[in-house]
C-alpha cells in the first residue's frame, strides 16, 4: 500500500471533533421530530400514518449524511500518495553564516547566553532565505567549514544544532581566518552573488590590520560581509562550568578575571570595508531586518534547479464519495417500493425513475469525460505527442472548449512541436469563452511568449529572428498585464530582451565590418595609385640623381689634378719630421749611459731606491712612512656578532 500523507493534517482533528457534534445533532433533531410530531397527532392516528415507513432508512439516511460530511472533511486535509521527481527552479543567493563559538560566546549578558542568541538568530535567518543556499562556518582561533552551500534546510539546521563552544580545539577569536574560510567555501566556478553574515562578538585576537585586509580581500572577490553584534559594550565577566557543575570564572595569564566587551567598532569598519552594514543582535525580529535591508536588495543568480518529490493529490475520491453520499440521501425513500402495480406511480416508483436518470446523466458524464481523462494521463506519462492528438481531435469536436485548446498547446510544447503549439494558444485566446478567464489568458501569453522563442532561437536570417523575438516580448507584456506577480515571466521577459539586444548589436558589427571592407578596399586602391604615383617620381628623381653624379664625377677628376701636388709636399715634411725625432732618441740614450755609470759608485740600497724611483716605484722606508702617518686617520669598523638570536616581545597569550 502507498505512503498516505496529508497537506493540510489540521482538518483531521477536526475530524475528530465533528464527526461526535454531526451524530449529536442528528440525535437531538430525530428526538425534537418525534416530539412534536406527538403533540400534533394522536397515537392512534400515528400508526397508520407510519405505515410503510422504515425507520432503518431514515437512519440509513442520516448515516449517508454524517458520511458525506467525513468525506468533505477528509477532502480539505487533502489526502496525497505516490509522487513524481520533478525539475523546481529557483533564484536566490549564496550565503555563508559564520559564528563565533569562542569562549567569549558564553557571556550572559543576553539570555541565554551569547552561543545560543546567535544560534537562534541562524534558525530564523534559514527561515527568511527560503530560495537561497546556505553554509556553515564555526570559528574560534582558527575555522571551520561546517556545512557546505545547500539547498537542504535540515542539513543546515543539523550544523547549527552541533555547534558548541569545545567544537573548535584551539582557543581564541580569530576573525580573519574566519573571512578567508568564507570566501574559500564559495565555488570558484559560481558567478552568483557571495554574503558573509558574520556573528560574533567582535572581541578579535588578531591584530586589526590584520583582519580588515582579509575584509579588503573578501570585498575584491566580490563579497559582502554583515556582521552582526552579539552581547553588549558594557560587557560580562566570564564564566564555565566543571563537570561536577559548578562555575569559575575564565582568567587571564596574570591571574585577572576576564571581562568580554562587544567590539562594534571593529565589526563596523569589516561590514564598511566588505560594502555591508553592522546590526546589533538586539530587538523582536533583527533578521527580518537584515534580509529586508541587506539582503533582499542583492540582485540574485541564475536559476538554480533541483529535483524535488510533487505528491499526487487524491482529495478528489473523498469528494466524489461526499457527492455520492448526498446524491443517495437525497434519492432513497423512507419507504420501501410497492410490490402492488399501480396504474397511477407511486412515489417510491417516481424516485427509482430519478434515481436512474441521475445515474444514466453521471455515465454520460463520464463517458463524456473519458477521452481527456486518457490524453492527460498520456500527459502524465510523458506521451506528448499522444496527448496532444487526443486534445486536438477533442477541440475540433468542441471548438468553443478553449481549455481543450489550451491543454494541445501544451502537449505540443512539451513534444517539440512548436508551430502547432503556436496554433493551439493563439486559438485559446481568441476563444469568446476566455474572456473571464483571466488566469488561463495569463498562462496562455506566457506560453505563446516560450514557444514564439523557440521559434525564432534556429532562424539564420537576423529580420526573422528578430520580428519572432519582439513577439515573444508582446506576449511576456501581455502576460504581465494580466498578473504583474509573475517572476517567471518578468524573467523571461528581460532574458529575451537581453538576447534581442545583443542581435541588434550583432547586426551593427556586421554592418559595420561591411562599411569597413568596403572602406579598406577604396583605401588599397587609393594606396596603389600613390604607389604608382611615388615609383614615377623616384624613376625622376633616380634620372636627376645620375646626372648629378655625372657632373660630380667630372667636378672631382679636376680636383684630383691638384691634389697630387699637395700630397707630395705633406710627404716631404713628414720626412723632416722624422728625422727630428731620430736626432732626439739618440741624444737621450747617450744620456741614460752616462748616469749608469755614476749609479756603479752607490750603495746596492741607494741603486735599487733610485731604481724604483727611476721605475716610478715607492720605496720600503717611504711606504713605511706612509702608513705612520695614515694610523691617526683609521676609524675602527664594529662587526656585528653573526648567529645572533632575534629576540621577540611576546604579548599575553589569548585563549577566550
């Protein structure tokens, strides 16, 4: 047997309650009937008015109502089994929830404590994002992903649920490393809009610079960060349990008990610096608050698609069966039919009579009924193209039947036959009969508005594409006329008049290449006739240039006749000159002999400082002299002593 579940289980309470209140009236009111029928009519007189009465079927009767009224009841809770997967679309954001479970979270100074406000505050914001994904950061000196972007509202709910203050093992407040965790966790690959929402209580370990540029860094990846104040400036002195239940108080290395603030300033300049806003965790409903102010504003991502269970809803068994109870109650007799025949009918005879021209009007009814019966179940099944035969084929038998027309255009929606879906809508709408349909007109024009896409998407020439595209806009116009509430189709609407646009510019790139080759091709031919023109006037200028060389070459032959006599003349005097310098070398060597001479006569020492001297080389005892006189001069050189320990001023060491 099928899973039976109920969407509206609240009306079988009811059940419950009025199922005795219907049998207690019907009670009361057969109790106030044969009372007042005593009062009127004598006990004799009553026995023979009686006859032929059955008081089984005025019971049978009341039963048949009591049951018609389950029924209804049954109905409104509407009862649903089996199910179908189906494709839900959706448009939201990407968020990611960071808390603070520090333990600084365990102040008191908002009730319960400052874990539990922010956790609670997690479970209302899940309630307000109902189309967005959310994930789970858990922070401390260091942080940790949680959840992962989802969909799935209980997996989220789980996250939360876990958190606690032992849940990250290092201690601390590390708000940087919380931001960069974040932004890690979004899909690189995504193009959706990223949102930190960040609880805490500010009290950072970090150094300040230190956070707002993974704030800096978070905002150039393009995401906004709201941080959101846990506990009061005023602050609280903090407190833990032991396992035997009693509380101490949390203190620092000094041996001083430790006091949390909310840091506001702090979390002001991160949501400032991350092109977000700062709100205090305090008043009825703040999340509300930030999605309405924050969140909602934030224009939303593609859509995004998931399967999800649809439940076949089977209310209408429970209806029939109420509809047959009242039909039957109000057809049975209170007596039962005459064996005698009579000439003139009876009553009971009449009732049998209407009784089986009901039924003979509900058959054809439902014979009437079975052929579009079969082609949506051929709908249900996936059997498009089966579905839209039958529905055609009926709207031709009934052509003032738009609903029939309607149903065909969908079927061959759905079978890839958009011309003939096309059809069927366009005769949908100028049926007379939908006219009060104000609904039907709407989901028409927004299935015209698909199909003439569709259309117009595989056209080449760019006139046709664009005259199907502007009337798919009409339609999605129209559409919004009837229900300006429909995303889908405000969706569709701008998504179409997006690719409208672009083929407009496509067509003014072309028309632009055009204009330029046409452009390029006249240059070329103005550059070939410059070409030409330029090859003629160096043709001249190479004919001016040999005749220039001519008279040049002619010019330098009667200079060469009076260069040669120069020449000889600057030959002669170098010769001069050369024997001066002969003269002049031999002069001095004569001299260089005779002061060797004079040098046999000195000490060795005296030889080899003249040597030096002549070579141009300092003596020992000069050198000597110059390195006493230079002593006073030096400055001493300090070396620095190498391996030398750095040393580093620690500050207190944070663990709250």
């Amino acid at each position: 047997m099928p899973d039976i579940r109920f969407a509206q289980p609240q009306f079988l309470w009811f059940l419950l309650v009025a199922m005795p209140a219907v049998a207690g009236l019907f009670y009361w009111s057969w109790r106030v009937k044969q009372k007042l029928i005593r009062q009127f009519v004598g006990s004799r007189l009553l026995a023979n008015l009686m006859v032929g009465v059955s008081p089984r079927r005025q019971a049978f009767r009341l039963a048949l109502l009591a049951a018609a009224v389950a029924g209804v009841l049954l109905a409104l809770a509407r009862p649903q089994w089996g199910f179908a997967w189906e494709e839900a679309k959706q448009r939201g954001l990407d968020i990611i929830v960071a808390v603070d479970t520090s333990r600084s979270m365990l102040a008191q100074d908002v009730a319960p404590n400052r874990l539990e406000k922010a956790k609670l505050a997690a479970f209302d914001l899940m309630k307000q994002a109902r189309n967005d994904r959310l994930g789970l950061v858990a922070f401390a000196g260091t942080a940790f992903l949680q959840s992962p972007l989802t969909l799935d509202d209980q997996a989220f709910r789980q996250g939360v649920e876990a958190l606690n203050v032992g849940i990250i093992p290092q201690g601390g407040t590390a708000l940087s490393a919380a931001i960069r965790t974040s932004l890690a966790a979004f899909e690189k690959s995504e193009d959706n809009h990223k949102v930190l929402v960040l609880f805490t209580d500010g009290e950072d370990h970090d150094a300040d610079t230190e956070t707002l540029a993974a704030a800096k860094e978070a905002a150039e990846a393009g995401m906004h960060i709201f941080t959101i104040g846990v506990g009061t400036p005023a602050g609280e002195l903090l407190r833990v349990k032991d396992q035997q239940g009693n509380f101490s108080f949390i203190k620092d290395e000094d041996g001083n008990v430790v006091k949390s603030h909310l840091n506001e300033k702090l979390l002001r300049e991160i949501a400032t610096e991350a092109n977000g806003f700062y709100l205090p965790l305090q008043g009825a409903d703040p999340m509300a608050t930030l999605y309405a102010r924050g969140l909602a504003p934030l224009p939303k991502s593609e859509a995004t698609t998931r399967l999800t269970r649809v439940y076949r809803e089977r209310y209408h068994w429970f209806l029939a069966f109420a509809a047959v109870c009242l039909l039957l109650e109000f057809l049975l007799p209170e007596s039962p039919r005459s064996r005698r025949s009579e000439a003139i009918p009876s009553p009971a005879r009449t009732a049998l009579q209407k009784t089986a021209a009901v039924f003979c009007f509900l058959l054809l009814a439902l014979s009437g009924q079975a052929s579009p019966s079969g082609a949506f179940r051929d709908y249900q099944a996936g059997d498009f193209k089966a579905a839209f035969d039958e529905y055609s084929r009926l709207s031709q038998q009934n052509t003032n039947d738009y609903r029939l027309h309607y149903d065909a255009g969908a079927a061959a929606y759905r079978a890839k036959q958009l011309e003939k879906a096309e059809k069927q809508f366009n005769a949908t709408l100028a049926s007379p009969a939908v006219a009060p349909d104000l609904l039907t007109q709407e989901h028409t024009y927004y299935n015209l508005g698909n199909t003439e896409y569709h259309l117009g998407e595989p056209l080449s020439e760019p006139d046709k594409k664009e005259e199907r595209w502007q009337q798919a806009i009409d339609s999605y116009t129209n559409a919004l006329r009837l229900n300006t509430n429909d995303l889908d189709a405000k969706n569709n609407l701008a998504f179409v008049k997006q690719k409208l646009e672009e083929l407009k510019q496509q067509q003014q790139q072309q028309q632009k290449k055009q204009n330029k080759d046409q452009k390029d091709q006249k240059n070329d031919k103005d550059r070939q006739n410059q070409q030409n023109q330029q090859n003629q006037d160096q043709k001249d200028q190479k004919d001016q240039q040999q005749q220039q060389n001519s008279a040049k070459q002619d010019q330098k032959n009667g200079q060469e006749k009076k260069s040669d006599q120069q020449k000889k003349e600057e030959e002669k005097k170098r010769q001069q000159e050369q024997a001066q310098k002969d003269k002049d070398k031999e002069k001095q060597e004569q001299e260089a002999q005779a002061k060797a001479g004079e040098q046999k006569e000195k000490s060795p020492e005296e030889a080899q400082q003249a040597a030096a001297a002549a070579a141009g080389q300092m003596s020992p005892e000069e050198a000597r002299q110059l390195l006493a006189e230079q002593k006073d001069e030096e400055k001493s050189l300090i070396f620095a002593p190498e391996n030398q320990p750095v040393k580093t001023q620690f500050g207190k060491i944070k663990d709250w």
